[in-house]
C-alpha cells in the first residue's frame, strides 16, 4: 500500500521508511513558529526552568503580528517582551511590524514542500498549499520543542478533495474552500489531512492555494495539503531559495479515510453567515444583507492578487456612503507592491481605508472591530461569535471580489456583475 503525502513527510521526520495512519511518531521539527501572542511570552517560564538552551536557533521563527500596532499597554508589554526575548536568544530570524506570521513565513523562504512545520497557531496549516505538513500546537507543547527539536503526533488520516473542471468568472479559491467546509462540516475533518487535488487546483496561483490550505482547519483538519509543481518551484526561487526541493506527492495507491470529488464549472460565488464557517450559502441566497463594514485583508485574503481583483471593481467607484471599508494587506512586502502598482490610490479614492500589515480586527485585536449590533463582510477566515470583536456583532465570510461588490453597494452582493468579461 503507497503513502499520502501526510505519511511521507512524518515518516522522513521519524525517520523510518514508511508510516500509516493511526501511528505515534516522534519528529523531527524543521522549523518551530511562534508569533508575539502565543509565543515567548507564555513559553518563557517553562523553556527557562527546563533548561533555556534552544535546540537549534535556525530553526526557530519569531513573528510579531497579533499586536501590531499595539493598542493597549498590555499588547505594548507583549510586544517588547516578544522583541527582547528573541533578542536575549540571538535568533536570526525574528520579525515585526512585517504582516501576519503565516505570509511572513512564506515570503521568508522558511516554508518548503516536504518540511514539518509546527507553530503556536491554528492557521500554521497555510503552509500546506506549499507542501509542507504545517499544524498549529500549544505553547505548552512548543517549550518541549524549542528545548529538543522533537515531538511525538498522530499521522493524520486523509481526505482527498478533487476540484475538477474550470473555474468560472467571478469564482475564486475563497468559493471552493467554503463549499468544500460546508459538505464536510466545522468538525467533519478533525485531526485528519484535507489534500487537495484536481485541476481547478492545478490552475490556481500560488496566492490561491494559500487560501485552500490556510483554512483547511476550519473543518477541524490537521493540515491542508496540495501536492508541489512548478509553480511552487518558481515561487520558492522568486524567494532565493536555490536548495533542492522535495517534490512530495502521494503515491497513487494510497489509502484516504474519503474522497470529494467537484466540478469547478458549476460553482457560484460562496458566503459562510453568521456564526458557523460551514453556514455556507450561495452569494444568491444572501444578496442584499445589510453591512456596516468590510474588510479586505488578513493571512487567508489579503495577497496581491486579491488587492488586484478588489481594485478592478472598484475602480472610478465609491464605497457606499453607510459604510465603512478597511483594506489590510497580508504583509509589508505585499503593501509597497500594491501601492507601486497605484492599487492604494486606487482602493482610498473609492473610501477605503488602508491599514498596515497585521492580525488587525481578522481576530478582534485592533484597528476596526466591530460593535454590538454591527454586520461585517470580510474576507479572512473565521465568523463565530465575538472573532472581530463584540460577540453580539454577525460576520459574513466572501472571497475579495464579493468584498469589494458588498463595499460598493453596501449590502452582500454578487461580484461578477462587476467584473469584466474574460476575453475569449
């Protein structure tokens, strides 16, 4: 019987031929996350009494984004004590101020297909759309980590998630991974491995995989995987990465626990409501919902490519006067590209207000929460009770052309009326 990626990369990081699901495993990690908020802060105490000696400095990747910019004193302290702790521990890769852990990560080159990486966040599985197993652990667990390099996990079963067939105008990743969480549930993948495959997949960017990956675990999975291509390979050296990389894929006669299979053809826009994000309904079923705010922006939506499609609807547009638009893109790096490409000019001039790359109000921490009563449209991950601040607030989840459609009219609005026609 052949392995599933999942397999592969714990068997090389055990060391051991082969694996299966079901097995403890103790790894090998080759890179340890941590960001400002579930980072060196809360391991410190622990690492210290344990030890303080870091398994290998390399390895470890700080990154400070959750209370960037602070709001609080409380969020300031976090911060100087995140900055002073990386320095204490000389590490060489430590960054602040630079955007959300998950995009910094990969824009960094620390992300490689067949590599384990581990970090203090749910949404450390975005490195999957790269090929690398990526799981969110506790901090607790980290400390064992930082000190020895190793951990034990479960291999994951895996569920395979076939996207066929062309993807239609007005149709993004943000459609198809709400659909897909939508059939299989908020829970309905729990410590198993989503891959994703197919060749609507194949077609995708390597901004769009990110989006597929990023929110596999919200179905409960342990990582989302896409099998590494070429155009993996081309964006891993646009980052200076020359090392040989490992083109993992699974064999083709590996074992899933269950597969999907769906023709991208037939998909329309997608919109996860209020307060679950397997609430999935057609953008049809929910067009003209009221809004007080958008949000374009965060680790799952807030790349280039998304800066662009939002730019090409609004365009010599104005934002509804009831409203409010905040634009947060994904990193710095991805703000001064924008703004070169004149998107910021184009996104302020039609009333959006454009914020610095951080975790921001995507998880209720600062720079445009929402109040009680308030109906936001976003497109970042999560939309449960309280996530972008007041717990009596509602968030709808859309792709960024569904984002920048409802900011024009504000009210949830289908996007491809905006949208111009693919040249054919």
């Amino acid at each position: 019987m052949g392995m599933t990626m999942s397999e592969k990369i714990l068997a090389k990081a055990s060391g051991q031929e082969s694996v299966k699901a079901g097995d403890i495993v103790w790894v090998n990690v080759d890179i340890a996350m941590m960001h400002d908020l579930l980072g060196p802060w809360l391991v410190d105490g622990g690492f210290r009494r344990l030890g303080g000696k870091l398994f290998d400095k390399e390895k470890v990747v700080v990154v400070s984004d959750h209370c960037t910019p602070p709001a609080t004193v409380q969020q300031a302290d976090i911060l100087k004590f995140t900055r002073d702790w990386s320095r204490q521990q000389d590490l060489p890769y430590y960054y602040e101020f630079e955007g959300p852990c998950h995009q910094v990560i990969v824009e960094h080159g620390h992300v490689r297909p067949g590599r384990l990486i581990l970090g203090t966040d749910s949404h450390t599985c975005m490195a999957g759309g790269l090929g690398a197993f990526a799981t969110g652990i506790g901090s607790t667990e980290m400390i064992g980590v930082l000190l020895t390099g190793e951990t034990w996990l479960k291999v994951p079963e895996t569920i395979k998630v076939v996207w066929d067939g062309k993807i239609p105008h007005g149709v993004y990743a943000k459609d198809l991974v709400l659909k897909t969480i939508k059939d299989l549930g908020h829970a309905g993948a729990t410590y198993q491995t989503i891959e994703f495959s197919g060749s609507a997949i194949t077609d995708l960017s390597m901004d769009e995989r990110l989006v597929l990956s990023n929110m596999a675990v919200e179905a409960g999975a342990k990582t989302g995987l896409i099998e590494p291509d070429e155009k993996v390979v081309e964006f891993l050296r646009s980052k200076g990465v020359t090392d040989e990389i490992d083109m993992v894929s699974s064999d083709p006669d590996a074992s899933y626990i269950r597969t999907l299979h769906y023709n991208a053809s037939e998909l329309e826009p997608q919109v996860a409501c209020p307060h679950e994000v397997d609430n999935v309904h057609p953008v049809s079923a929910v067009e003209g919902k009221a809004v007080d705010q958008v949000y374009l922006g965060s680790c799952t939506n807030g790349r280039i490519s998304d800066l662009r499609i939002a730019a090409q609807i609004l365009k010599g547009k104005k934002i509804s006067k009831n409203i409010r638009c905040l634009v947060v893109p994904a990193s710095q790096h991805i703000w001064m590209q924008a703004n070169k490409e004149g998107i910021l000019d184009i996104l302020t001039e039609a009333g959006c207000i454009v914020n610095m790359a951080s975790c921001g109000a995507c998880g209720g921490f600062t720079s445009g929460v929402i109040g009680a009563g308030e109906v936001v449209m976003s497109s970042s991950n999560r939309n449960f009770r309280g996530r972008m601040g007041s717990a009596k607030g509602e968030v709808y989840l859309g792709s960024p052309a569904s984002v920048a459609a409802t900011a024009i009219e504000g009210k949830i609005a289908d996007p491809r009326k905006y949208l111009l026609k693919e040249v054919m």
